[in-house]
C-alpha cells in the first residue's frame, strides 16, 4: 500500500483530485486531497505521504512549485509528481528541481499502477505507462496507456467528495461539479482539445460518454450529499441526440436539481431544448468568442455562424432557458471595433450572463504555438487579469475593455462610450474591476445559488494568495 496527497489552491470541488483519490483508495492505497496547503503543512507532514500530486493548470505551474519545493524539504524522500494540462502538453516542466514524475493525459491508470509498483524508489516505476519518470539516469519517458473506453468510464468510481466535507468554505458550496464525457470533436484554435485529439490517434474514440446510467447514479448520490445546484464540466454535453434525450427523461425522474450544461450552439434544436427544460436545465453555456464572424470561424476555427446564434438565442428565450456565452478579447490583431463587436453581438442576443476572458495563448493550443510562452512561467494567475501580448498600453487597453465588458452588454453601451471609458488612462478605472465583479458574481448567484457574503470570502482568500 502507497500513499498520496493532492494539493490544491483554489476553493473549488477539482473533479481530477477527487477521481484519483477515488480510483487510488478502490485499490487499497491511501489517498487525501487537502485544500491551501501552506496553511495546512501539518496536515500534510502527518499524512507521511510517499507521493504529492497536482493536478498543474498553466497559470498555477510557479505556485505549485514553490508548493513542492516547500515539502520536498519538510518531507524528505516524498516524490512530487504532476498531472492535468499543463505537463500534458509542456512536459519538459519535468526540468525543474522539484518535478520528480508528471503525467500525461488521463491519470486514473497511470496512478494506480504506480502506487501499486512503488518500493520506495524510482526505479520501481521508472516504466510506468503514461509517465515520464525523472532517475538518476536520465527522464524515463513512457508511452501512454489506451484512453479509457467509455464502458470503463461508466465504471469509474463516483469522485471523493468527502475531502471536501471539512474545509469551511467547500462545504459550505451550494454547487457542485460532475462529468458525462470525456474529450470534443471540435478545433477551436485557443482551445487544447485538437492537440488532444491528435496526440490519441489511434488509441481508440477520444470522445466518449459514460452510460446515461452511471451518469445520473452518481449525480442521485451528489444530491444525497447535499449538492443543490449541480455543474457538468463536458467540453459538449449535447454530443449525441438520443443519449441527451434519454438522461434529460433520467434526470428529471431521479435528481431534478436546478443543472448548468456546456454546448456548441450548433447543437441546440427544439427537441433537446424543450428536452432540457422539461429535465431542469437552468442555464445553457455557449461559445460566441468574437462578434466578428471571421475571427469567430478562421482565426478561432469555431464553426458557429452568426445565424445560428442568433437562432439559438431566440430558441432558449422562448422555452425560458437562461444563456452564458464564453467570449474572448485582447487577441493581437483585434481592434478596439472588433472588441465592440463581440460587445454588440451580445447585447442584439440579450445574453443572460455574458461572460468574457482575456486571451491567453495556452501551451497546447494552436494559438499559444502561434505566440508561443515557452516554459509557461509568464501567464497572468488568472484570465480575467490581464493580457500576457502585447505592451503597456495595449495591455491597459485589453484589461479595461474586458473589465467593461458585461457592463457594456448589460447597459447597451455605444460604441463612442466603450471606446471613451476602454481608452481611460487615469487610475479611476480601477473601479472597472468592481463592475466586472458585480457582473460575474451575480452570475454566480443566479446561476449556482452562491451568496454575496460566500462570494466575498472566496475572493478574499484567492486574491490574498494570488
Ligand atoms: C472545471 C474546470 C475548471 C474548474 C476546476 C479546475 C479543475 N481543473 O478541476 C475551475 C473553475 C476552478 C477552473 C479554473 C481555471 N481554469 Co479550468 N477548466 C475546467 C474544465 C472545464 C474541466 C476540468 C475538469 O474537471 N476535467 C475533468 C477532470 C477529470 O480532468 P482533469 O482535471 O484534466 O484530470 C485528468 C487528467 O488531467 C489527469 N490528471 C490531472 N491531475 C493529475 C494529477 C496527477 C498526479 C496525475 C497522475 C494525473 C492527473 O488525470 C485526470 C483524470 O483522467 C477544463 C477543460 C477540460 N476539458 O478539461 C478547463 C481548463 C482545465 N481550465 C483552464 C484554465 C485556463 C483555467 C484557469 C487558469 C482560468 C482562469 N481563471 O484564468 C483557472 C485556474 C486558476 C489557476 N490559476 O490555475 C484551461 C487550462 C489550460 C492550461 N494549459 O492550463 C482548461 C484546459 C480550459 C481550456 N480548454 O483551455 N477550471
Ligand atoms: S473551445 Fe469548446 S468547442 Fe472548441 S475545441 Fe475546445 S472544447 Fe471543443
């Protein structure tokens, strides 16, 4: 029997943690998650862990390395390893001093398989599919295992929530994550996912659903945990016709919380729409990413028309069902015109909740190839902070158009006052990062039942150790 503990940083249910411990403790091997670490060293020195793990998004690889670096001294001997997007597609991260293992792709065998061959040594599991493990020798790198099936997915088990249950902030979280599928057909180019795709060419499909059956088991269980609002992660939800019909009739009869759903809009029609609502769908989220349909279809290769937005938009407003749309701005060639595009697009829709990020270009995505960031350690914590392109006034300039952004939506601004309060230059337009908040919390209100005062202390918490 091995142990390991994942760490992580932010308030949030992390559904690879809590699958990875559930799929480490199914095979007799101790497994925790502890949430903000630093705070909690002891917790962490007490488990005597053989192996810490994290799941390492591009903006958080400087935090989780000082996080390793800090239990690589306390605990001598434990072996750090990461997982998640970041070592898929950047793996030479293994350079650094503290990485001692990192994983690519799905983990759920590669962690088992190496807890079960650890003896206290690399080499033990220096040939360890799906790993590239760093001995005395050199980086072993493996090649990977076949991507789970979806009959294997169907059999996962249920993600560990109860190592959540005793953090103040978690528990107390009205809403939940879930998943149905894993993987997506499609190639947006700021997107990992066709990268992904490529890289598990003929290990079988890449887009997989789990049974409608296990599916809604393990959403009936989260609501008997006391989940209220629940948030399923797929990429696309809405894949397969028949699949979403039955699990909408199944998900109706046996959960009926209040569910917030991810899709292209090309696949929102009549049929799954009133399916949706009669199932208790709350919201629907989309990607318009830009208003101007050129760079919508050939700089993002996102395949929505404008038509079909505009039909979608007025499809869900009649049956009643609230829309999130996903937009970027600050992409290098975009004029402060085509910003007010995706601006305009959403305010002729009546976007529910308009939703915007900074353009980051992600390792893995064939933009981030294109404005490529090297090892990845320059990106900005968060994509709601700033651009990592372009100089000082064209960062100014991108931060404060996405800070209006849901406001410039929401109150139907011009063009001439967009454009007057984005090319503001005195400090006063701090204040734009108190309108974004409102917008985005109050999103988070409407859509997943969080309150203000909940709100406010998880911002406290991400903002003092951001
Ligand atoms: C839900 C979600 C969130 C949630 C939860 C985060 C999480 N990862 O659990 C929240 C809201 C917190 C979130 C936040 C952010 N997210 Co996010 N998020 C997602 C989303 C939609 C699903 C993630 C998920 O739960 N997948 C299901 C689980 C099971 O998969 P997984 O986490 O990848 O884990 C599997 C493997 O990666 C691997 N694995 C993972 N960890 C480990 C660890 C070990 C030890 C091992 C062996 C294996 C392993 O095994 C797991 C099971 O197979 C993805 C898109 C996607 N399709 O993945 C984006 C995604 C991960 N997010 C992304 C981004 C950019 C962010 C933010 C940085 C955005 C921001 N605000 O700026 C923040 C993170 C803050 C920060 N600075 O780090 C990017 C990451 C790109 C990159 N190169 O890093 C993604 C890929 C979206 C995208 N398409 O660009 N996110
Ligand atoms: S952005 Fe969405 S639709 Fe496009 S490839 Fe990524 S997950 Fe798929």
């Amino acid at each position: 029997m091995a142990s390991v503990v994942f760490l992580q940083r932010e308030l949030e249910d992390r559904l690879g943690a809590m699958l990875l411990t559930a799929c480490a403790a199914k095979h007799g091997h101790r497994a925790e998650i502890v949430v903000d670490p630093l705070r909690h060293v002891r917790r962490v020195v007490a488990a005597k862990p053989d192996f810490i793990a994290m799941t390492v998004l591009s903006p958080s690889l400087p935090w989780a390395r000082r996080v390793a670096a800090h239990f690589k001294r306390l605990l001598p001997g434990v072996r750090i390893v990461f997982g998640g997007p970041h070592p898929t597609f950047l793996p030479e991260c293994i350079a650094f001093p503290e990485i001692d293992i990192i994983c690519i792709g799905e983990g759920e065998r590669p962690l088992v398989r190496m807890l079960e061959r650890y003896d206290g040594t690399l080499e033990s599991i220096r040939d360890t599919p799906g790993l590239w493990v760093k001995t005395p020798g050199g980086v072993i790198k493996n090649p990977r295992f076949a991507l789970l099936t979806a009959d294997e997915l169907s059999e996962l088990p249920f993600a560990d929530r109860r190592h959540y249950a005793g953090h103040p902030v978690l528990r107390r979280s009205p809403h939940w994550r879930t998943w149905t599928s894993r993987g997506c057909p499609y190639k947006c180019t700021f997107c990992f996912e066709p990268l992904y795709t490529e890289m598990n060419k003929g290990q079988g499909p890449v887009v997989r659903q789990r049974t409608v059956a296990s599916a809604v088991a393990e959403l009936k269980h989260m609501k008997e945990l006391g989940a209220k609002y629940i948030d399923i992660v797929d990429d696309q939800f809405l894949l397969a016709r028949k699949w979403t019909l039955e699990f909408c009739e199944a998900y109706r009869e046996h959960v009926g919380l209040p569910l917030v759903v991810n899709t292209l809009a090309n696949h929102l029609d009549e049929e799954r729409v009133r399916a949706l609502k009669h199932a208790g769908v709350h919201s629907i989220c989309f990607g318009i990413e830009s208003g101007v349909e050129r760079i919508r279809m050939e700089t993002y290769r996102k395949p929505v028309k404008d038509e079909t937005i505009f039909s979608v938009a007025e499809l869900l407003r009649r049956h009643g069902i609230d829309f999130l749309t996903f937009n970027i701005l600050g992409l290098p060639e975009e004029s402060l015109e085509d910003m007010y595009a995706t601006v305009r697009i959403n305010q002729q829709i009546g976007t529910t909740y308009p939703w915007c990020s900074i353009f980051q270009p992600y390792p893995g995505s064939p933009l981030g190839e294109r404005y490529g960031m090297g090892a990845g350690e320059q990106f900005s914590y968060s994509y709601f902070q700033e651009s990592v392109l372009g100089d000082g006034p064209r960062r100014a300039l991108v931060a404060n158009a996405h800070k209006l952004f849901a406001h410039a939506v929401k109150a139907n601004l011009s063009f001439d006052a967009f454009a007057r309060l984005a090319r503001h230059t005195s400090p006063l337009r701090k204040l734009y990062t108190g309108l974004f908040y409102w917008h985005y919390g109050d999103g988070l209100r409407r859509r997943y039942g969080h309150s203000w005062p909940g709100l406010a202390k998880h911002w406290v918490y991400a903002n003092a150790r951001a």
